[in-house]
C-alpha cells in the first residue's frame, strides 16, 4: 500500500486487484480498486489494464442504470412501442 501511495506503477495494479477481489476484509471495493487501476493503467501496466477492462466489462466500473418505472397503468406506453400496433 505504501509503494501504490508513493506511486510505484506495478504496486498500484497489484492494490487495484487486491480491493477488486476484497482479499483483506472480504469485501469488494471497486471505487478504490478503479482509482488503483486507473493508475497503474495510465503508466501502462499490463495487469492494470487487464484489470479496469474486466472491471468494464463486469459493469463494475460503471454505475448502474436504475430501470425506470411507468406510470399510471402496468402496460408500456403505445408510442414505446411503434412496431406494435
């Protein structure tokens, strides 16, 4: 942790994966595994980018779209759906 604070490039890949996978207290915390990994990657490490790639493709890396609730009635609004007519 010291090294990836004082910006050791490898180290900072190494902390990213580390909170990615909660290897210390069992929980992921992908906010401080992204900023490690977004470090590490802008020097071009490889396990960095390997790592904030998979983070994006998981859809960790990105906040989740909340699905959006239709009013009044349980059916889709007609104009949603022009093809159904």
């Amino acid at each position: 942790m010291k090294a990836a604070d004082q910006g050791d490039a490898l180290a900072q890949g190494h902390v990213g994966r580390i909170y990615r996978t909660g290897f210390f207290n069992g929980r992921a915390d992908f906010g401080n595994a992204l900023k490690y990994y977004r470090e590490a990657a802008a020097k071009n490490v490889a396990v960095a980018q390997l790592g904030l790639g998979s983070m994006y493709k998981a859809g960790e890396a990105c906040r989740r779209a909340r699905p959006r609730r239709w009013r009044g009635s349980a059916r889709p609004p007609r104009r949603a759906m022009p093809w159904r007519r």
